[in-house]
C-alpha cells in the first residue's frame, strides 16, 4: 500500500518531477471514486465513469478558480506597443507586476478610467462609415504549393506515376500536374484521369472568403514523338516492375503501349479549376469512357458547391475569385485543385502505340486566400483615439514622484481629493476583453513585465491534478455533482451532499493559504503590536 515502495531517492532527485508528490492526478480521484463511492449499499449506487470524469473536472475548474493555489505566471519584456496578449489558458489575473535590476517585483495597478472601445469610422459630417468594398487587412494566407501540403483523392498521386497522372513541382513551389493518354486494362480505346488535391481552411470566425491563384493550362495542338521506346512485356513481372518502378502487384499501375511509335500527335486542351466545397472532393478518378460507372464527379465543375475559378486552353495568369458568402458555414470548407486533360481516341489516334512520353502539363504555382469581413459592416481602425491618448502620455507620476499637481494642491505642503489608487509610480493597466489583450501605460514600456494569472486546470494532462490537501474537497464536489443530477435522490441527501461539499472546500482553503505563525508575528511586530514571546 506504501505510495513511494520501489522509488528510491536517486531516481527522485534526478527526475523531472519535483514536488510531485504533494499532487493526485485527476485518473486517480476518479478511479478511487468508482471503487470507494459508487456500489451496493453505498448513496450513490451506479453511475458511469464519463459522468463522474465530468464532476471530477468541474470540480478541478471550480476549486482552481478560488481554493487551490495559483502558480501560473509568464513574462514578457513589453515592446513599444504597449500591449501583452492574454496568455491561451488565461482566465483570470492575480497580479501584474514589473522587475526591476534586482529582480524585485513592482506591483502595477489596474485602472478603470479608460479602454479601447470599438470606435465607428465617421466623415467629416460626423455619419457613420461602412464598408462599401472587402477589406482583405483581416486575414489573408498564401498556401505553400508544395506536393506534400495537399492531400489528393488518389494518394498514389503523391511523388509517383499512378494512373498515368503525376502530381509533382520542381524546387517545391509549385504543382505540376502531368496527364498521359491511358489505356485502362489495356483496352484498344485511349482514356484519362482526373487529377484533384485539397486543403481544409478554417472560415469560423469570418463571413466571406475570396481567393486568388496563378495557374497555366495547354491549348490543343501536336506532340512530336522522334524517338521510338522498348516494348516491355507486361507478362514478363520482373522486367516490368524494373522498367516501371513498381512493384508487381500494385492495382493502379497502367500496362505499357505496345510499340514505341514516332510521329507528331494530337494533345488534348487541358483545364485548372480552383474553388471552394463544403465537401471533401471524391476519391473516384477515373473517366466514363474508361468503364467507370458511374465516372469521377471531380470531372464537372458541379462538385463546387461554394464556387470555383477556371483556367482552359491555354490560359494562364492570376485569376481572383468572386467574393464568396461563408456566413452560414463553421468549421472548415475545402480549397479544391482539379486538372484534365480529356485525352481521346480521336485526340490522339495512334496513342496506344505511342511511349510513355506522350503528356499535357498543368501547373498551379500560387494559392492566396483573402478571409475578409462584409459590405455594409461598420469600419473601425484598429485602435480607438482612447487607446492611442492613452499610451501617448507621459504619466505624471514619471516626473512628480511626490505627487505634485496644481490641481490639488492650494496651499503649500497642503493636498487635498489626492486619490490613493493613483499616488503610486508604477503605472497601470487594463484588460481588453474583447480584443484579448492587456494595455499598459507608457511608463512601462521596455520593462520585463510578470502576468501571474489563474486557469481551469484542464489545458493538459499534466496539469488535470489536485493538491493531497483538497483531495477530500474533490471527492465531496464530485459526489455532490452525481446526486444533484440524478432523480429519486431524496433532497435532505442531496443538502447533506451540499453541505460536506462546503464545508469541505473551506477546509481545503484553510489548508492551502499556509498562514505560519511566525508570519503573523512579523507582520504584527511591523504594526507596533507588542508581541509576547
């Protein structure tokens, strides 16, 4: 039953875990709470682990909110902006501060006399602004066009020929797609694929979407062939597996042309498409005319259910998209690159002869997405004129460290309405809730500043623990949490519940504020309390 058998002093001193003992790990509170709590003959007679795991951290979140101590804190030397974001758990400060070259901490004071609101654009009559076009200042990303950063419906596409369809890109920036005519199972007819890749964006927080991308097709026109290629028996596996550089038994790969012929022949015009779906694309790619039934949706421009822009024939350039409305979607929409090349029996006549040489080429060299807010949505710059005064100003207290000022000060040696939550010279703060960061005063600006802050315990696992100290303030929580919810609990037990629960967390709080005699005495002795010893 002893907690540290088996764990010597070498292997503790020498780990990474310090002080771990004084923790029990949420795991375990809910393990000893199914086995002690929750039986026959016991108040609470069933109930599931998932529901417990809930209590357990509600419970963590409340107690770290207002019993167990706070030891988060993170430092940053404040730039010239004047501002600290909020940290990713942050839910609550204890105490701003700065550190001066001995490594003490000045304490700076929060202050409610100002803010950064959101300020409405006006014209010179005073009427409001609106935007009247999109703003592309909100977001704007440019994908990397690198083979690896895509997905493709056909996998194989990724760094091999498969399909006769080869997804690629010299020096990693751009997509190079290349499209052979294909005689699927060696049918007399010459067909082709579809070559289609996506990424998923994140448009939650926006209400429209534009993008823009740089994409080059072919126009129809001829191929010359002047060099003949080896016939490769597909029955001969080895020789063709080596020739190839695949394996045997690989289902994509196409067989060989049967003779290597020469001559000029008849290229398809090719076509780019980019666009938006709500859907991942299909993973079908193979064409009607090569006995799929039913053939690749990816070959209309159907599938774009959002919208879509188009390059054929020859095309090439930037092209931007229409300004797409994604208010009613969340979560992620699927930026889609599909390239054809419809190559033909007719296209090219005596393809079935020709090598593997024979192919279009469509490339897409860059991807910009402009996430942007909507027309007729009030302007605002990004800053108010109430923040900008603000951190404008020279604060009194820089030059006046007695606290000087006219206004209150009639007499000499004679103050009188001084403010005590402003005579300090550390300067202040405040917290935009709504922006997620923290303004200071310009006195502060250079200075290594300390955000000692509280969160809910449950960013990690490593962090979902509780002090040995509130372990029976836990176990009280939780129990009180699964009788509260549950029907045909009869309420004096659920008050009874109630009341251990609180009388258990002002014990756990007790516990945690280590108040030590001597302490008290120090600070007594500094009050002129006589102190008998």
């Amino acid at each position: 039953m002893a907690l540290l058998d088996g764990k010597t002093h070498k292997k503790y001193y020498e780990g990474n875990n310090l002080g771990g003992y004084q923790f029990v790990s949420l795991q375990d509170v809910i393990t000893q709470f199914m086995a002690i709590y929750v039986g026959e003959e016991k108040i609470i007679n069933k109930v599931g682990r998932t529901e417990v795991a809930f209590h357990a951290q509600r419970a963590l979140a409340e107690l770290s909110f207002d019993t167990l101590k706070s030891f988060k804190s993170q430092s940053i030397v404040l730039p010239p902006s004047l501002v600290m974001s909020l940290p990713h758990d942050y839910v609550n400060y204890t105490k701003l501060s700065w550190c001066d070259e001995s490594g003490i901490k000045h304490p700076i004071y929060k202050t409610n006399s100002t803010s950064n609101p959101f300020q409405v654009s006006q014209d010179a009559d005073g009427d409001y602004l609106y935007g009247d076009s999109f703003s592309t200042d909100d977001f704007q990303l440019a994908l990397p066009i690198r083979k690896n950063d895509w997905d493709a419906t056909n996998p194989g596409l990724k760094g091999k020929t498969v399909a006769r369809n080869t997804l690629g890109g010299p020096g990693g920036d751009s997509l190079s797609i290349a499209h052979r005519p294909h005689n699927r199972n060696n049918v007399p007819n010459v067909g082709h694929f579809v070559s289609t890749v996506y990424k998923a964006i994140d448009i939650t927080d926006f209400d429209f979407f534009s993008f823009s991308a740089n994409a080059t097709t072919n126009a129809a026109g001829t191929q010359t062939i002047t060099t003949a290629s080896t016939y490769i028996d597909p029955n001969d596996s080895t020789a063709y597996s080596n020739q190839q550089g695949f394996s045997d038994d690989d289902p994509e790969i196409s067989l060989p042309f049967v003779n290597g012929a020469t001559g000029d022949f008849v290229t398809p015009a090719s076509t780019v498409r980019i666009g938006l779906m709500s859907t991942v694309p299909s993973e079908n790619t193979i064409s009607q005319q090569m006995g799929a039934i039913p053939p690749s949706p990816n070959f209309s421009a159907d599938i774009y259910d959002i919208g879509y822009i188009e390059w054929t024939a020859g095309e090439s350039g930037i092209k931007t998209s229409d300004v797409f409305d994604v208010d009613d979607l969340t979560g992620d929409v699927y930026i889609v690159i599909t390239s054809i090349a419809p190559w033909t029996v007719n296209d090219a006549e005596a393809a079935k002869d020709v090598s593997k040489v024979l192919e279009v080429v469509n490339t897409v060299s860059s991807v910009v997405i402009d996430l942007v807010n909507p027309i007729n949505k009030l302007v605002a710059p990004n800053e108010s004129s109430t923040w900008n005064k603000y951190k404008a100003v020279t604060p009194a207290e820089n030059n006046n460290d007695d606290y000087a000022n006219d206004d209150y000060q009639r007499v000499p040696d004679e103050r009188y309405g001084l403010d005590p939550a402003f005579a300090q010279t550390n300067g202040s703060f405040y917290i935009d809730d709504r922006l997620g960061r923290i303004h200071f005063s310009s006195n502060i600006s250079g200075k290594t500043v300390i955000l000692d802050y509280i969160s809910d315990s449950l960013g990690t696992e490593a962090e979902m623990q509780i002090h040995k100290l509130a372990e029976e303030a836990m176990y009280k929580n939780i129990t009180y949490g699964v009788l509260s919810v549950k029907s045909n609990i009869p309420e004096y037990i659920v008050m009874r519940a109630r009341k251990e629960k609180i009388a258990a967390n002002r014990k756990a709080k007790l516990r945690l504020s280590n108040i030590k005699i001597e302490d008290i005495t120090q600070i007594l002795r500094g009050k002129s309390k006589h102190i008998k010893h």
